[in-house]
C-alpha cells in the first residue's frame, strides 16, 4: 500500500501551512523559489519539515533537488515507498 | 587584560580531555541526544590528524570545511588542527537553492586559501567536487567519515602561538568576503576575555547551547572554542536547520541542561516569539539562562523587550538578554553588555545624526551593546581619523588582543583595515555613558539573518529586466515597524516609456530576479517615477539619502499619470 500524490500533496499542505505560515492552495506545478517565493530559510524549514514528517532523507541538491511541488511530491513518494 | 590560561587552541583542548563529563551533546530533530566528551574528541581529532598527514596535509597547509554541525566536523576540525594545518570552515549551498553562484563563491574562497584539500559530507560530496571541478581548482575533496580511520596512526602536532589557528571568511560581504587569519594567540586571547566576563561558578560545569552554525565565529568561536577553553564544560549543539525547522528546540535545550550561555543573532529572538507555541514550553525552565547573548548582527530593542516578557513566564530574567559587538576580524567579541543594567537604548534622532553625527534626542531608539570586553579599546572618529568625544557618530576603530593577524593574501585590503595595531570596523556609532551604540555601516551592507549582503548584490539581479531604468535601482536593508529585524528593500526608477499601470508586473519580475539569484525574498519593492533616486554629483546613487527620504515618505511612490519622457 503506498501514498498517493494526493496524500503526499494533502500532508505538504498541512506542513507548509504550519511552518512557513502559508495558507493559499498549493498546485503541483507551483516552483518553489519562482512561485511560492521560498527564500533559503523556508527552503530549509520545508526540506527538514518534510522529512521529519515522512521518516525520510531527501537529496540535498543538484539535479535530483526538488523545483516544483510535484518534484518534491515525486521525490517522497520514492522515497516512502522505498522504506516501507 | 585577562591572562591566558593556554596559549594554543590544542593545548586548551589537552588541557580540557582531562575533564571528566565534559564535552559536547548533539541534539537532533527528535530530541534524541549524543556525546562526545573532550577525551572522546581529542582521540578521533588525533587519528583524523594522520588521516589528513597521510592525505598531504603538512604543517600550514590551509584545509576547507564544509560540513554540518556533527561529530565529523569536529575531527576534521581539531584533527586538521593536530595535523599542524590551517581549518578554514565553509558555508554549506542552499538547502535546494541554485548552486551557480555557491560553485563561484566557494571556488573564490578554496582558490584564495589556497585550499590542500576539502572535507565535506556524503550528501555534499557531489556538489563539492562540482565546485572543485568547475572551476579547474587542483585540490582533493573528501568525505569527512575517511577521517575515522585507525590504519594511518596519529599526529599531536603542537602550535605555536604566532602560528595560525583559523581562517574565518567574513563579511565584507557575501560576495566579497575576505580571508580572516587569526592566530592560536588571538583566538585564546578572545576565549580569554569571554571567560573572565562570563565566569565559571564554583565547581559546577559551565553549560552552553548553541544552534548557531560552526562556520561563523558566533558559533565556531564563541562557543566551540570557549567551551574547550573552560575545559570544565558542556556544549549543548542543534544543527542550525533543525533551528530553522523547530526553533522550540533551543529553548527546550537550555532548560533540559540547565545551560548558563546560549547566543544568538536578533533574528533568532524574533522567530522563537513567532514560532515556539506555548506547548512546547511546558516544564521549561530558563531561569539558569544568565547570557542571553544577542550578537552578529543589529539589535532590535523591540524584539528583546518582547522576547523578555514572554519567556519571563518560563522564568527568564529579563537581565539575561544582553546585546554584544564584534567581527570576525577581532575573532569575535569586541563589546559586550554589562550584566547589572538591562536593555539599554538611546532613542536619537536620525536626520541629525545622518546629517551632523550629533546625537539629539529623536525617535529612532538604537541599543547599546555594553562596554569594551576586557583588553579593548573603542574609539569612535570622523572621516579624517579624529577622535570623536561622546554622543558624536562616526566610524568606530577597535584595538585589542584578539585583532587578527590581517586578510589571508591581500596585503592592500589589511592594510587599509589596520593601522597601528587599529581596527577599522567598517561600522558607524558612538558611545554614550562609555556603551557602545552601532547605528550603521560604512559600506552599505544589507544584513540580512546576519548575512552581510552588498547592496550590488542585489541590484546586479535587476540589470537584466527591461522595465528597470539601467542602473537606476537601488537595494537597501531597513527594519519595518513590526518586522523582526533588518529586511530588504528596493527601490528601482521605472525605464522610460513604460506605463505605471504595469508596475505590478514589474514587482513580481523584480522579486523573482532577486530571490531566484540570491535565496532572499525582499521584504518591500516600490517602483519609482525616473530620477527620483538621489544622486551624487558624479552620478551614483546616495543610499543613505535614498533610504532616509524613502521612510520620510518624501519618495513619491504613486503612479504617475503623465506620460515619461526619456
């Protein structure tokens, strides 16, 4: 059994409205510097947020790191899946 | 001056492996907790050094550092230390930022140093050797867990007092930051001072909690080094992105282990009120909390004071918080509140002290960051190196033990920072009542969480976009009524031709020019009708002038309904 984008999505929501105070709706193909306007003190909040939530370690950058909300969806659900 | 117990970093750290229960305790997210006692730590820092020897590190050699708080940096720290070498800590890329400019940025500085070789972590491994790669440097990269192994025996190298200890980059600014040398000497000099100001009780562990990253000197000095000095003592240390994360962390830490010492920038004051609920403060208790140091960057009297009420519930006096002042450059401290007054601020006014330097009474309150540590002198002077008496801004010159020795390989730019053993701080204030009050900054830095960022820095993100007037934007670092310290603000003349109802539009090119490029959000972005800016008779734009008429509210911001002509 495994989450599906919406779960992971439903739960980055909830993270991303407590943490970094943001309440709007978030979309999958939202960039999070472009579009959520994250700067490097959200980017780490979220980043360590997410993967205390999860159990999970996520790449810390290069071309793995994660640009959109569905990227960083993507990337959770891989990694989920591969420690469950 | 206070005398200096030792006269090396590695002969403090022998001195403090004789320490039973002393050492430092990792904290993670979850609150699980580890130890490294001195002892424990002087072992592996011994073992790293014959690693490193075997790897070609030889006495000098400058070794850089890019690693997180954790037991690692520390061998790679110390162990680079007892290896005779020179550590050089690094700031680690944006966590999921752009690497562009951290590849140019670090490469500058690897390449400065003159780096032997570079210890990082498993997960920055590949970024690191990008970096190296990139930029054609001829130097090994390695991860620091190499450094566990026994196959290369030890090394127990001793320094000498003259010798260097550290290179620390400092702020000039981001993107120019400059190679700090200091030596064994000055470092313990530093320690010294700290120690007679903040002195040891009795026979009990002195404790200190620290989230403050280990490659700023805050954190790396400050507490690192102070924690070895005092030999009989515990360092309690979060990652600074399980802060950034959990800021409740901090606070829970200081109770859990009764600690006396914990610094930080103002910023960090100001997201503890915003972001530690009331739940996650049951049970604590920080009435052991004696140094609530505030440091690294300006102080907001509002926030301490808030800060003050809130936490007094947990049992916070309200004599702990306590402003200080230093640089890199002086290693660290150079000021440091005095612990029988409170908050102390002066409210003056700031066209007269823009203008004349005068300090009148006004509504622009700027805190006092206490007396010279033990062994300084403070001198405020004009802008021809004329003493200044009390309550007369102008720049302020440092003199003292822990001064460094000069800027790794630029000759010019210490020279023209020192002069007859004076430091030229690059930071505007004045003293009253014999306390140090900091209004500014020569240079026009935008300290952004204890960053300094050039202003250029962020108007270079606004060349490019096409309705900016070219070079007719200007970035500036102001504190917002109700913000939590120092933001960034920008101010950019509209390009001719272009209609006003279009600003909007504008706005949002600009804010994403500058966070895309440099990881910070601005704070305001107010587009201007064409010369508006300021300007000097040679045609560059007068920030403080710019940044004074913009809070006057003599910059006319509204649209403007005639059509420009270029």
């Amino acid at each position: 059994m495994g989450l599906s984008d919406a779960d992971v999505l439903a739960e980055i929501q909830k993270i991303v409205a407590a943490q970094l105070d943001f309440k709007s709706e978030l979309k999958l193909d939202d960039e999070l510097i472009a579009d959520l306007e994250l700067d490097s003190l959200a980017l780490v909040t979220l980043a360590v947020a997410v993967e205390d939530h999860f159990k999970i370690a996520l790449p810390e950058d290069g071309p793995r790191r994660p640009r959109t909300v569905a990227d960083l969806c993507r990337l959770v659900r891989g990694q989920v899946r591969d420690t469950s | 001056m206070p005398p200096l117990r030792f006269d090396t970093v590695d002969t403090a750290l022998r001195a403090a492996a004789s320490w039973p229960d002393s050492g430092l305790t990792f904290v993670d997210l979850s609150e699980r907790e580890t130890s490294l006692e001195w002892a424990e730590l002087y072992v592996r820092a011994r073992r790293a050094a014959g690693v490193l020897r075997a790897l070609g590190v030889r006495a000098g050699d400058r070794v850089g550092l890019v690693l997180p708080t954790s037991p690692g940096f520390m061998d790679a720290f110390f162990g680079t230390l007892l290896a005779g070498g020179t550590p050089t800590p690094l700031c680690p890329p944006v966590r999921w930022g752009q690497l562009r400019e951290y590849h140019a940025v670090t490469a500058r500085m690897l390449r400065t140093i003159g780096a032997r070789l570079v210890l990082t972590d498993r997960r920055l491994h590949k970024v690191l050797g990008q970096t190296i790669e990139s930029a054609g440097l001829d130097l090994t990269c390695h991860t620091a867990d190499v450094l566990e192994s026994e196959r290369d025996g030890e090394l127990d190298e001793r320094a000498r007092a003259d010798q260097i200890g550290l290179i620390q980059f400092s702020s000039g600014s981001t993107t120019d930051a400059k190679a700090v040398a200091l030596s064994h000497g000055q470092l313990m000099a530093q320690c010294a001072a700290l120690t007679a100001l903040m002195p040891a009780q009795d026979e009990t562990t002195h404790v200190g909690a620290s989230w403050l990253p280990l490659y700023h000197d805050m954190g790396l000095v400050g507490c690192l080094l102070t924690a070895v000095y005092y030999g009989h003592s515990r360092l309690v240390l979060i990652p600074p992105e399980h802060f950034a994360a959990r800021p409740g962390l901090w606070l829970r830490a200081i109770s859990r282990h009764q600690a006396v010492v914990a610094p930080a920038p103002n910023f960090a004051y100001g997201m503890c009120l915003k972001r530690v609920r009331d739940e996650e403060m049951v049970g604590v208790d920080l009435s052991c909390w004696r140094y609530a140091l505030n440091g690294a960057e300006t102080v907001s009297l509002d926030v301490m004071r808030r800060f003050g009420e809130r936490f007094s519930r947990w049992g916070l006096s309200p004599n702990a918080l306590m402003p200080v002042y230093g640089l890199a450059e002086a290693a660290l401290a150079v000021t440091f509140s005095s612990s029988t007054e409170a908050l102390l601020g002066i409210a003056v006014d700031p066209v007269t002290l823009a203008t004349t330097g005068d300090v009148v009474p006004g509504r622009r309150e700027v805190a006092s960051v206490g007396p010279p540590v033990p062994g300084f002198e403070v001198e405020v002077r004009d802008e021809h190196g004329t003493v200044l008496t009390e309550r007369r801004a102008g720049r302020i010159f440092v003199r003292g033990p822990s001064v460094m020795i000069g800027y790794y390989d630029d000759d010019e730019a210490t020279t023209r920072a020192l002069v007859d053993g004076w430091l030229d701080t690059g930071d505007l204030g004045f003293v009253a009542d014999g306390q140090l009050y900091v209004t500014g900054r020569v240079k026009d830095l935008v300290v952004i969480r204890g960053a300094n960022h050039t202003c250029q820095e962020f108007e270079e993100c606004l060349e490019g976009i096409a309705g900016v007037r070219s070079g007719c934007a200007v970035a500036l670092g102001y504190a917002p009524p109700g913000a939590e310290g120092e933001q960034l603000l920008i101010l950019a003349e509209r390009a001719p031709g272009r209609d006003p109802a279009s600003d909007p539009a504008l706005i949002e090119q600009i804010r994403a020019a500058v966070l895309g490029r440099t990881a910070i959000r601005p704070h305001t972005v107010h587009i201007l009708r064409m010369r508006s800016l300021p300007r000097t008779s040679s045609g560059k734009v007068r920030r403080a002038e710019a940044l004074r008429r913009f809070i006057e509210g003599e910059l006319v911001i509204a649209r403007q309904p005639l059509a420009e002509m270029g």
